[in-house]
C-alpha cells in the first residue's frame, strides 16, 4: 500500500514511516501539510496529524480529498480524545487513531 505519512512531529513521522516501510509498504513523509499538498506521490491511505501549525489536519484532509477523491483512505492521528474532535474527524476522515497507536491498530485503521 502506498502511504502517505503526514506529522510536524519528525521523530514520530519517521519512526512511523519506518515501521510501515519495513512492513512492505511504499512511504513517504511529509512534516507539514503544505509540503504534503505539494507531493506527486499516488497515495492510497494518508495517516494525518490533526494539530500542526500554519495548516490543521483537518485543512489537509479536506484538500488532500478534492486532489485524490474518495478512493484515498485518511486516517486522523492525534492526542485529543475529546467528543468534539471525535466529531470533526467524522466528517473529513475514514478512521481515526490516538497516539500512541499500536501497530495493530494503525493496520486495522488502514483497512477498508
């Protein structure tokens, strides 16, 4: 699966990418969400952070989806836990993953 991996939080990005990649799957990293906009990357899932500055998660969902239509998966990755975050994520994502997340969780959030 071709995964896109979108965090401000670099150690956390690349440590997850790198866990995805040895698993057989095709990442690349993107720190913010302007430099993920800008990508020519065909994914097919986006794990995305919901607070990073300048652009949110949420701002980068909704436009990664006008660019890939509903054939991607976006998966929303954060630490809040709140019912209006819960909320929100309905609407722009596929799935939604807490941090930390184990392994197992993030494949079962992959899945359609």
């Amino acid at each position: 699966m071709r995964i896109l991996v979108i965090d401000d939080d670099v150690d956390g990005a690349d440590a997850l990418a790198a866990l995805l990649t040895q698993s057989g799957h095709d990442v690349e990293v993107a720190y913010e969400g302007s430099q993920a906009l800008g990508l020519s990357f065909a994914a097919e899932a986006a794990i995305v952070d919901l607070t990073m500055p300048a652009m949110d998660g949420f701002e980068v969902a909704r436009r990664l989806r006008q660019a890939y239509g509903a054939s991607l998966r976006l998966i929303a990755f954060s630490g809040h836990d709140d019912d209006v975050t819960k909320r929100r994520v309905k609407v722009d994502f596929d799935g939604y993953l807490r941090k930390p997340a184990s392994l197992a969780d993030i494949y079962k959030a992959l899945q359609r």
